[in-house]
C-alpha cells in the first residue's frame, strides 16, 4: 500500500531534496511584530539578514501548530487513498506533536480503513529531519509503512545531537533549556555544549573556553560516538556562522569520512530559540547514544 511521508518545517530540510524525496513538509510559521511569516522554500531563506537582525534586537515569537493545521495536510494525502507516516518535532521542546496525536485521533474516525503512524523524532533540526530523509529511502527501496517505521523508532535511539550556541540568552528566554540552572557566563568567553537528551529534550552538559574549543569538542564527540560512518548521511547546521560549519566539516572528514555530510542553514522558527551563531551537529551511534 502507497503511503505518505509527512514532517514539519523545523526537520530542516532542504526544499528541494524534499520535493526530489516526495516528502510533504507542513510549515511552521513565526511571528515579527505581530505580523507571521513562513518558510516555505529554503532557497528563498536569508539567514544572514534575519539572524542579523535578532542579534541586533528583533524579537521572534513561535506558537504551537493547531490540530486543524496538522488535519489539512494529513486529510489531502488521506483522500488519495494513502497511509501516512508522519515524523515530527520532539515533544520536549514543543507541544506540536501532541497537535498532531489530535489531528491523528479525529481523522482516524473520519478514515477507519486508512494507517496514520506518527513517530515523535525526539530530535529538531535535521535530529528529525535525517530521520525523515531515511524514511524516504526505506520507502525508495520497497519497504513497508510498517517496516519503515519500525526502522526509524531504531534509529531515533541511536540519533546523537550535539550543538553549541553563542549565547543561552535564547533557549532560555523560551524556555526550551530543560537544566536552565547551569548558567553559562560569556564574559569569560565560555561557550556551552548541548545535546537532545533521550526524552528528546535540550540539556547543557559541558562548558569550554572559546568558540574553536566548542566546536572541536563536537568533533570529538563524533570520533567517540559515531558508529559506522562510512554508510551514513552525517548533518550540520548553522544559524549565519557558515565558516564554522565549514571549519566543522573539515573535522568530520578528517576524523572518518561518512558516506554524506549534509549541511544546512538552520530554518527560521527553531533558529530563533537557539539563536545566531549556532551551530549543530547530528549523527548515529549505539542504541544508548543519548545518554552520553
């Protein structure tokens, strides 16, 4: 049976490899000044002049998608006579996914005969958005709604996502740093090292003197913890800080080549909670990877 892969903007991805993938992206939207914009196409997105604009003051505002929003989107694949599988946001920085089980409950009732699988990627960024891409390469090569996601929930364990930010100023404004007590200081230069925890929440775990020393310590992260590189797609996102991605890369390949690095600038609405200069870093590892 044919089935839809569906995700939602802050997976990441680039527009076109999702519509190359046949994977529909629900956008998220955020607000300016009261008035809401979205990203649609990421090659439209000019990450230099927006994240230069909240270094210099201007406010983002997010708000959780509605069931209705989810519905829309879901009931026009439903209506070709598809099943859906749906990977979305984590549901620990975000109440989004719970929108989505809304959504999933009613259009059940409405399409008894039709599967709607959602998985919460416990990731943001492309943690859910590579989880997304694999989906559509299970698909690609024959599989099942079923086997497909019994795939992802295996890779979601294994999913490790490390990031560094500029300033925590943002994910603590918005609440999204679930240990908000280890305050980091930037007086001093020291920058922090966070990662998606297991219940897909943001977690501080180590501190470092300098911006290079933060991100090589991601590199080392990914020398410990990868497992078989060589046969997987590796991400990297930046919020307006491309040479340290670039610099980040370099790393990687130097360390142990994987089969892919896809590198992205980091969409609009998760980017205005972990703010600019961030610069993120996904791949797989062991089953209790998280936890490290």
């Amino acid at each position: 049976m044919a089935f839809s892969i569906i995700t939602d903007s802050p997976a990441n991805l680039d527009t076109q490899l999702a519509k190359e993938n046949d994977i529909k992206v629900i956008p998220f939207t955020y607000s300016i000044d009261c008035k809401e914009y979205t990203c649609k196409n990421t090659a439209d997105f000019n990450d230099k002049e927006y994240y230069d604009a909240i270094r210099n003051g201007m406010k983002v505002s997010t708000s959780q998608i509605t069931p209705q929003k989810y519905i829309a989107y879901m009931e026009e694949e439903l209506k070709k006579g598809k099943d859906i599988l749906f990977i979305g946001l984590s549901s620990g920085v975000s109440g989004s996914f719970d929108s989505a089980c809304m959504a999933r409950k009613e259009l059940i009732r409405k399409y008894p005969e039709r599967e709607i699988c959602l998985i919460d990627s416990y990731g943001a960024g492309l943690g859910e958005g590579l989880l997304v891409y694999r989906a559509a390469k299970c698909r690609e090569n024959g599989m099942e709604l079923g086997e497909v996601k019994a795939r992802i929930l295996k890779i979601r364990k294994r999913m490790y996502q490390v990031f560094t930010v500029d300033s925590l100023m943002h994910l603590k404004r918005t609440g999204r740093l679930s240990n908000a007590s280890a305050v980091i200081g930037t007086v001093l230069n020291i920058k922090p090292l966070l990662k998606g925890n297991e219940q897909g929440k943001i977690v501080a775990f180590a501190k470092l003197r300098g911006r290079k020393q933060s991100i090589k310590a991601m590199a080392d992260k990914y020398e410990a913890l990868a497992r078989n590189p060589e046969g997987q797609v590796v991400g990297i996102s930046h919020a307006d800080c491309e040479e340290d991605a670039l610099y980040l890369k370099n790393l990687i390949e130097k360390i142990n080549p994987p089969l892919e690095i896809m590198l992205v600038k980091h969409e609009p609405v998760t980017g205005s909670h972990i703010g600019p200069g961030a610069l993120a870093l996904f791949f797989e590892g062991d089953e209790d990877v998280r936890e490290k």
